[in-house]
C-alpha cells in the first residue's frame, strides 16, 4: 500500500497568500481535471489531464510535495485564521489525492477549504466531509435543462449533495458565478433563493460577478470562445442581486 506522503495526483498551480479562497491567507492547490464544462470556465487549463489536451499544464506531485509548499506560510494561517484551499479544476475529481492531503492538513492542524462544483459521487463526499473544515460551494443554474446546457452535465449531483452536507451540519460558504444573461437572471436567482429556503444552515453566499477573464485565456489557448458578446454587469445591477440574497437573510460578499 502507498503511504499517505507518497500518494500523487496531478495539480496545475499553487497559489501563495490567495484572500479569496476562503478566510485569512491561505494557500490554495489547484487541483487538475473537472467534469464540468462552463462557457464561462476561467480555468481551462486546469480541466484536462492527458497530455494530449492543449489545455493540459498539468504535473504529478505527491502528497509530501504539496505539503511542504503549505507548510511554508503556517506562520502567516496561524495569525491570520487562514489555511489551505483545495480547488480546481475540481478537486473532488481525484477523491483519493484530495483525501490523502485533507488528512496530512488535519494531522499537522491546518485548517482547510474545499473549493467544488459539486458534482462527484455522493460516496465521495462522505469521505471527505469529516476533514473539511470549509466548503466554498459552487450553485450555478436551478433548471437542469439549461444547466446541462451550460456546464455539460445535470445538476441533480450538485443539488442533492448540497442537501446532504448541509443538512449533516457542514460549514458552507456558497458560490454564484453571475453569468450575464445565464446565472444572474431573475428566473435563476429566485430559484436558486427557493431552494435554499429548505436549507436554512446555509446563509453564506459569495457573489461572484462576471468578468472577461476566461474568454481572453481561452483566446490565448486557441479554444473557441463561447461568451464573446457578453458585457460585464453595472455595479447597480450586482448590488440588486446582493439586495435580494440579503432580503432573505443571507450573509453577501460580493467576489470570493
Ligand atoms: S466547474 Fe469550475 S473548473 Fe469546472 S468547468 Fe466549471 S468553472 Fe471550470
């Protein structure tokens, strides 16, 4: 059997001093591979594993590597309340590496996040739930249909995992990508406002507005651009959607 230090899996960044992902400074590992698809992704580097995948930036490292890189700002999580951050890609889609590093950050007591989609086996969750000390929860579009549309694939994972960790009393911070004219509309926002409604534990959101960011990465790689008309919202139109969480009784931030 693999000791837990040398299990590897495949990461495209680290990011030193992130504020975004989750409290205080923290480190985040992106881990590689995603099942989504979003027209709107900022990472695509970070969705394909084969080295054939003109996206692919993608290394193996094992757990002691990526630990080592943690261990170097502790002193920084220690004064600040930070940790490390898991993200992606998705890192739910390499659940043994992610296991592994959540374990090795619970042993040495440093706090962690996991950045998800969502969309992973409910199995999965379950293994990882008891080692995470903050989920940053990706909510994108309520209708399946569009959904599918969107990002590639139904959201049902998404939305039945969600209730499960909230209802099991995990710490959620939920994430919503306003998408021009896709997530930010008033159909989708009341929806996504419905569906919460049955998870009162869950009263944290981030807003996350759009930005050309992806579109100008994915022209820089040579993939098709999929948003090239849309515009980025007025700061009017996000604090409208930051109104309507706080009406009922959401904690807004608006970015990370
Ligand atoms: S879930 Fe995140 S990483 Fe995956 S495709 Fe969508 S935006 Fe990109």
């Amino acid at each position: 059997m693999v000791a837990q230090q040398d299990k590897t899996g495949a990461i495209f960044d680290i990011k030193k001093f992130a504020i975004h992902d989750g409290p205080g400074i923290r480190t985040t590992v992106f881990l590689t591979g995603c099942p989504m698809d979003c027209w709107w992704c900022h990472n695509p580097e970070g969705r394909g594993e084969a080295p054939t995948d003109p996206t692919a930036k993608t290394r193996r490292v094992t757990v002691a590597h990526v630990m080592e890189e943690i261990e170097k700002d502790r002193v920084f999580y220690d004064q600040s309340g930070g940790g490390a951050t898991f993200s992606g890609g998705e890192p739910m889609a390499q659940p043994e590496f992610l296991v592994a590093l959540l374990k090795e950050c619970r042993r040495r007591q440093i706090a962690t996040a996991v950045d998800t989609c969502g969309y992973a086996p409910p199995g999965d969750f379950d293994k990882v739930a008891d080692l995470v000390d903050l989920f940053l929860y990706d909510l994108k579009i309520m209708d399946d249909e569009r959904h599918r549309t969107y990002t590639g694939v139904s959201n049902g994972p998404v939305l039945e995992n969600l209730k499960l960790l909230a209802r099991s009393g995990r710490r959620i911070q939920l994430r919503i990508p306003l998408i021009p004219g896709i997530t930010d509309t008033e159909d989708n926002l009341e929806s996504i406002l419905s569906f919460l409604d049955d998870l009162p534990a869950v009263r944290r959101v981030s807003l996350l507005p759009y930005n050309r960011f992806g579109e100008d990465k994915r022209k820089r790689y040579k993939l098709p651009v999929r948003l090239e008309r849309v515009r980025n919202q007025s700061e009017t139109e996000i604090e409208a959607a930051a109104e309507r969480f706080k009406s009922h009784g959401f904690d807004v931030k608006i970015g990370g």
